[in-house]
C-alpha cells in the first residue's frame, strides 16, 4: 500500500467517531436551503444514507451563512439519477451529480469515496488518476479522504446529528485548521490545498496549525506547477470572499506569492489597494475579474509610469500591456478581461494628469467612465496627494449630469448615413 495510503489509514484508526444529537448543537433546518433539504429527504426515503456535507456544516456551526449546499450519500451516481428527473451527472475524474432547479439553482450530489487498496490499482497508468478518484467507500472513509477536519463534518438528515469521524468539532472549537492526515503528502496530492490553508485562516479568522505552515514551507515550490485555470478561479474566491490582501500578505509571509503572482511586482501599496477592494466587495458591489486584475498592477503601473501631462498615452499603454500580458498568458485570461484592465489603468492615469487635456469631454460621456472613476478613488486613498486632482474631477462629473434629475446624459447619437447600393461601393 502507498506511503500516502498508511498514512491515511493509521489516521483513520487513532480517533473514534463523535455524533452529537441535535439537542446539542445549533443547526436547524430552517437555515438549509429548502432545495437541498428535497434532496436529502427524497434520497433518505430510498433507504440511502443523506448527509449535509463539507463547508455548510462548517459554516452552520459558525453561525455563518453558507455559500454552498453540498449533499454526500451512499447512493452511486446512477443511483441518484435514477430518482431525480432534473439530475445530470458531469466530470470523469470526480463523477458528480448536479440537480438543476428554477432559477439556475444547483444541489451537488456526490457519493462517498475512499483511497483504494493497492491490489485494486489498474494496470494502465494513464487511468490510474481517474480511477482513484472513483472509488466507493463508506462515510468514514470519505472524510479522511478531505482536506481539513474543518470541512469533514456532517449533518444527518435521519435523525438531525453532526457526525465527526476527524476531530472537527474539537477544532471548530479551538478555532485552529489542522489537515486531515500528513500536511506533506497532502500538499504533494493537490498543492492547490496550500492557498486554501491561507484562504481558510482568513475568512474564518482560524490560527493555522504548525505541521501545515512546516509543509508549506517545504512544498511551496509545487503551487507553480499546479492547475493554472484551478490557480485562477481560487484566486477570484479570495476576493469574492474579501479576503484577497490579507491572505496575498499571509503569501508573502509563507513564501508563496512568488508562486501565484511571478509576473506581477509587489508594492507595499499593492496589499493597501487590494484590501480596499475586498472592502468594497464587503459593501456588496459585485467583483470582476478586470477590477481584481487592475487593482493587481495598478501600483507598479504608477511606478513605471508617473502620471506626467508631458508622457503620452501610447507610452501609458505599453506599460500596462508589458505588466497585465504575462500573467494573462499563464492563467488564460481572455483578451476582453485584459483589455477591460488595462482601460481601467489607463483612465487612472488620464485621471491623475488633470484636466484640461485633449478628449476631456469625450472621456467623461464614456460609458465605463464612473468604473474608472470609483477604481481611482480607491487609489486616491493610498496616495493622497492626488485628492485635489480627484475633487477637479467629481466636479466635472457631475456637471455632466442632469441637475434635475441627477442622470448622467446619454452621448449624442450620431446620424448615420444612408447606406449606398451595391452599385455606388466599386
């Protein structure tokens, strides 16, 4: 049996299973969303074990609102098929079933898993990945095989219990994240599971375990070969969770920032900017992938490039390319969100040069103007020095607005010109 298997194994037998009953803890079906509650109830009475699983249970505990509604069962995903009309199973490497409900709302159904034995492993190396991520084993076995004893908890729709096959209760008490098994191995399976120790400490305000931080410091140098489209879509949870500047600090601190951001040069103000974003996400603004880009680079941006009325736009817009290019080709960030980016950059640092110059009146009827505007009040916080040049600005804003109504007034539309017969274009 593999090292990684043992390992997982003596794990599994040196802790006993806690199932406290519902007069002892604080979870009520109230706070499950009805959906999910269909799905548990509907699979409980086919006899198939129905477990609320994963983050939700974490964050119920918390008194937290969970994001996610996730449902683990003994049922294969045929099995689950088979009882919902609107379920649709999806992926090779981990089979899943989503169930679609009006509204474009989903339950994520997925069966209990376990490390299988080694006598079991196929011969055929290229399926030996898909196949590992399989195999069907019981509730105990599908705990260990998680991340961190924080989201390997779960809520029994039978009888209305948390079950804790890991010493999750105990940390949730402590507020302390510990991994499920040995941080080294662990981090070698998925080194993605690093900058969610990170993520984790920071939305939950948990104190990270030394064995992990040990790891970290030892397995670092795998994040960079990690998944980038994994890489990219963690990195956009960090600020749809406003956590972004602190857990790029705790990056800095652990000796992976290097890891996830080798393109793009850190600035003291970098960290000021992107918590000022997660700030506004806090306020409930909605997060797009060009703001969180910009707000990557826009420091650096200002470094290489004074806001001068003397330096022309052209030369602006080189630098802005020369630092959002390299890492929009690592993550495959399409040209549109980069595009969107570098606008934000570039109307920045129109901005910052005053008012008076050519295109002003243009420049302030465009569209995406009130974006670059709120981007660059951000900015204005950090550096000071540009709050008369931002008051110029607000007043230029608004009296493009409609006094009465306080509407921005549509650009002109420009009269188009007949178009000419096929015979007149020779």
């Amino acid at each position: 049996m593999p090292k990684s298997q043992n390992k997982s194994a003596a794990s599994e037998n040196s802790l006993s299973s806690v199932v406290l009953p519902r007069a002892e803890h604080s979870i009520s079906r109230n706070q499950i969303d009805e959906h999910a509650l269909k799905v548990l109830y509907r699979l409980n009475r086919q006899g198939h074990l129905a477990y609320l699983v994963g983050g939700s249970v974490r964050d119920l505990l918390l008194g937290r609102t969970p994001k996610d509604f996730d449902v683990g069962t003994d049922a294969t995903p045929n099995q689950v098929k088979s009882l919902f009309k609107n379920c649709f199973l999806i992926g090779r490497r981990f089979r899943l079933a989503h169930i679609r409900f009006r509204g474009n709302l989903l339950v994520e159904v997925a069966t209990f898993r376990r490390n299988p034995a080694e006598d079991e492993m196929p011969e055929n190396e290229d399926d030996h990945f898909h196949f590992v991520q399989n195999v069907f084993g019981s509730e105990r076995e599908d705990a260990y095989r998680r991340d961190f004893t924080i989201n390997a908890l779960f809520y029994n729709i039978d009888d209305f219990s948390v079950i804790d096959h890991v010493g999750g209760l105990k940390d949730l008490e402590e507020r302390i994240l510990r991994m499920i098994g040995d941080p080294l191995i662990r981090f070698e399976e998925d080194p993605v599971r690093m900058l969610r120790a990170l993520e984790f400490s920071a939305r939950l305000d948990f104190a990270i375990d030394d064995e992990i931080i040990s790891a970290i410091d030892q397995r670092r140098h795998l994040l960079s070969g990690a998944s980038s489209a994994r890489l990219r879509e963690e990195i956009m949870e960090l600020f749809r969770h406003q956590v972004a500047g602190q857990v790029c600090e705790m990056a800095l601190r652990y000796g992976l920032l290097d890891q996830l951001f080798a393109e793009i040069p850190f600035l003291p103000q970098t960290f000021e900017l992107l918590k000022l974003i997660d700030q506004r996400t806090a306020e409930g603004k909605p997060i797009r992938e060009s703001l969180a880009l910009a707000g990557l680079v826009l420091p650096a941006f200002f470094e290489r490039c004074p806001a001068e009325r003397s330096l022309h736009i052209n030369d602006a817009l080189t630098v802005a390319d020369k630092l959002l290019r390299p890492h929009c080709l690592h993550y495959s960030i399409a040209q549109g969100i980069r595009c969107e980016a570098r606008d934000l950059l570039l109307g920045c640092f129109r901005l910052a040069r005053g008012r008076g110059l050519k295109g002003e009146s243009r420049f302030l009827r465009h569209p995406f103007t009130p974006m670059i505007f709120e981007f660059f009040a951000l900015w204005c916080q950090i550096d000071h020095s540009l709050n008369d040049t931002y008051a110029l600005w607000q007043g230029a804003l608004d009296s493009e607005s409609n006094p009465d109504t306080g509407e921005r007034k549509s650009p002109r539309r420009r009269r188009r010109r007949p178009r000419r017969k096929a015979a007149m274009q020779v």
